[in-house]
C-alpha cells in the first residue's frame, strides 16, 4: 500500500493505494486540499416502464434506475514518473481505461478516458459517466456554461420559469456541458472542462458527473429509426477533462484562459526538414 | 493549389446536430466522415502553402490525423524531423508536445538551434514510446523545433 501520487509545483494529486481511484487533490499554490473520488460508472438504459414506454436512444437519455453501476470498484494502476510528465494509468476493464497527467507548470490535471467498444452481450444498453464526488456543499447547485459563453446556475430538479414536476430525477436534471461544469461551495471551486460537448449534471451534493460515451440496443421512437450503436470507430471514443481546483475568487481566471487553450489548441504540422528555399516570387 | 472552401463546406453541414450527437442513421453517420475527410484534404496543401511562404522552406509537410491514438508513419521511422507548431491564439504558449517515436534517444532542438529538455517515456502495457518536450510558441504564429535520433544511445528507463 504504498502512496501513489502525482505532483508539479502547483498541484497534487493523491490515489487511493488500494483502489488506484483518485482520492484527493491539492490546489498548493492557494493551500486547497479537497478529498475528491473520481471513477466510471454506467447507467442502465430504460427500454421503457410501466410508467411510460420511453426507451432510451438516440435523442432521449432515459436511465432505468437512479443509481449508476460501478464500471469496476478498483482500477489497476501504472505510475509513469519521467522529467516531464507524471502519469496514473488506470485500467477500469477491457473497455475502460484512463490516464490521470500532470505536466510541469501545468495548473491543471488532465485525465485522459478510452471507453469502448461497450459490451451489450448482457443485452443491456449502458450510458458511461465520469463522476467526482467531494464533500463540497454546493446547496443543490453547479453551473454549466452555454456554447462556451455564458456560466449558467442550475439548481437540481427546478426550472426558473416554471413549477417543475420532476418525474426523471437522472436525465431531467442533465444539462448540455459544451466547454465546462463546476461546483462550488463558495469557497472552493472544482471545474472540469471538457474537449467537447457532453451531458452533465450534479445529483447529489458536491458530485459532479458527464457522460462520456452510450450504446443503446433499442430504438427511442423519435425519428432516427435504428438503435444508437454506432460501428467502426465510433464504439471506441478517447477524450480529455481538465481538472481545475481554485479559490472561488480566481477560478474564473483560470479556467477561461484554460479554456481558450483548449477550444484553440496548438497544432502540429511535420517535416522531413532539409527543404529548398522558397519565395513566393 | 489549396483550398478550404470545402472544409468551411463540411463544417457547415455538421452544425446540424445529427453529426455530433449520434441521431442519424449509420451511413448518414459515413457521409459526415467522409464530407469532413474531403474537406481537409485541399486544406492541408492550403497549409502547406502558407507555412512554406511564411517559412521560407518548401517542405513535404506531413500532417499527423491519428495523433491522439500515438500513431504517426514520419515520427515512428524518421531518424531526424522537424515539428513546426501553429498558436492560433492572441497569447505566447508553452505547450507540451507529444510525439510516437521509435526506442531511441532525441535530441531536440530549439528553433533558435539551442538544445530543449525532452523525454521519452514507454507507455505501459505496451511497447510504443512518446516523446516528450516543452514548445514556447508566440502570439497567433508558429516555431519550428528540430528533432534528432542520437545514435548508439538507449533511452533511459522512466519508473
């Protein structure tokens, strides 16, 4: 059980010795240290209930139970240490796996997931999320932003105009992440910032979750008219969530020059080298 | 000649939501590909273009799509290299690059010819290595790095 642990100069992140899960991350440039446990799980895909024959599928996210599954309650774990780079890899199970980095300078942790292809021999359909589960008080609140624009606020199992009766406690508070999702406690601030857009949402108090991936078996009935099961490559998908851990105060500093770096990405072009000179005339 | 009218082309016809969010059929999921697939191919000789006009060098500039899954035919076979990173932003960057390279040491070069730290670092559970060095790149332009295999030199063993 020795310790597994990632540091730069700014952060620090701590994994349980005998799950291989992320168990605490610590902001010590501010001194924040907040226990947090991040890992996969899946929910089960409704293929419609006595309630209301709604499947899942393509247009609708319709769980059949509250509660998602564990993708696996321990990760097997490779701790990568070099000069420039610090890495936990973690393998979930043959369809799950993640990269938990840490770059020098960097204020952020980036975990890399691969999930796929998802079995459904089981002959169920499975919605996969990413979770990370604090002991922040965030008062039945997170925030999501709008195409990269505005943060909006969202308060679990309510709408601002209307007298909400909320008869799908799962898929009825998710909400469109297209670049970040945060919780806060008015102190501490987690953000995740994403690659690209996904679902989100906040179920309990200071959990924040993002579905990362679905295969579904069954058709929801809204117009597609085939099940969303992708082939090819889109069973596998490999994504990013940058992980930031702030003060209330400067998080939004942070994580909007961070966003900007994602959405803007440095691109890389190649070259055998030793090319003729050229001039345009 | 390079063109990225129709890369502008595919963008347009995947705002839709169908290509994003998985509610088309399979092969209208195809053509998507395929539209964005065409579409970048005129678009990287209109980069080409512009970095060799802005660089001063007529090269054979090769663009790597499977980056994110560490494959890469130049990288993986070339004993030398160079790797010319774009910042499309209004800010310097450091920028950590990361490359698949075959088991060898590197030596990496600095576009001011001074040599940069780097690393190579074997990914677990398989037998593929990534290299690994820190690019500073200006405002809304580009660096080019040189990259060199150093001969009769094993790379050393991250833990």
């Amino acid at each position: 059980s020795r310790d597994l642990v990632i540091q730069n100069e700014y952060l620090r992140a701590r994994f349980d010795p005998n799950t291989g899960l992320l168990m605490e991350l610590e902001n010590l440039e501010q001194n924040l240290l907040l226990p947090v446990r991040q890992a996969f799980y899946w929910y089960n895909a409704s293929t419609g209930n006595n309630l209301s024959s709604q499947a899942s599928g393509a247009y609708i996210f319709r769980p059949n139970q509250n509660k998602p599954l564990f993708v696996s309650h321990w990760a097997q774990t490779h701790l990568v240490k070099a000069s420039l780079v610090q890495e936990v890899h973690q393998n979930f199970s043959a369809w799950c796996s993640q990269v938990v980095r840490l770059y020098p300078r960097q204020r952020h942790l980036e975990l890399e997931w691969t999930v796929g292809p998802i079995p459904v021999g089981d002959g169920w359909g499975k919605e996969v999320i990413s979770r990370f589960d604090t002991a922040l008080a965030t008062r039945g609140l997170f925030y999501t932003d709008s195409n990269g624009r505005e943060i909006l606020e969202r308060r679990r199992n309510y709408r601002p105009t209307w007298k909400l009766n909320q008869t799908e406690p799962v898929a009825g508070n998710y909400y469109p992440v297209n670049s970040r999702i945060y919780i806060t406690d008015g102190n501490m601030q987690l953000t995740v910032l994403t690659d690209r857009s996904q679902g989100g949402s906040s179920l309990r108090d200071g959990s924040l979750e993002l579905m990362v991936h679905r295969r579904l078996l069954k058709d929801d009935a809204r117009g597609v008219g085939e099940p969303l099961n992708k082939e090819g490559s889109g069973l596998w998908v490999r994504g990013r969530h940058l992980v930031l851990l702030d003060k209330k105060e400067t998080a939004a500093a942070r994580h909007r020059l961070q966003a900007e770096m994602e959405v803007l990405a440095p691109q890389v072009v190649l070259a055998q080298g030793g090319g003729a000179r050229y001039r345009l005339e | 000649s390079g063109d990225s009218a129709p890369l502008n082309e595919a963008m347009a016809v995947l705002q839709h939501h169908d290509a994003v969010s998985g509610t088309s059929r399979q092969h209208v999921a195809n053509d998507y590909a395929r539209q964005l697939s065409e579409g970048w191919r005129p678009c990287e000789v209109l980069m080409s273009n512009a970095l060799a006009h802005l660089s001063g060098l007529k090269e054979d500039f090769a663009f790597c799509r499977k980056l994110n899954i560490s494959i890469c035919p130049l990288t993986q076979t070339a004993e030398r290299f160079q790797v010319i990173v774009y910042n499309p932003l209004g800010r310097k960057v450091d920028w950590m690059v990361r490359l698949p390279v075959s088991k060898h040491v590197y030596l990496v070069k600095d576009p001011g010819g001074k040599i940069v730290p780097s690393d190579v670092v074997t990914i677990p559970s398989s037998d593929s290595q990534e290299l690994l060095f820190s690019a500073l790149v200006p405002a809304v332009g580009f660096s080019i790095y040189s990259v060199s295999q150093m001969p009769n030199q094993r790379p050393q063993k991250s833990w």
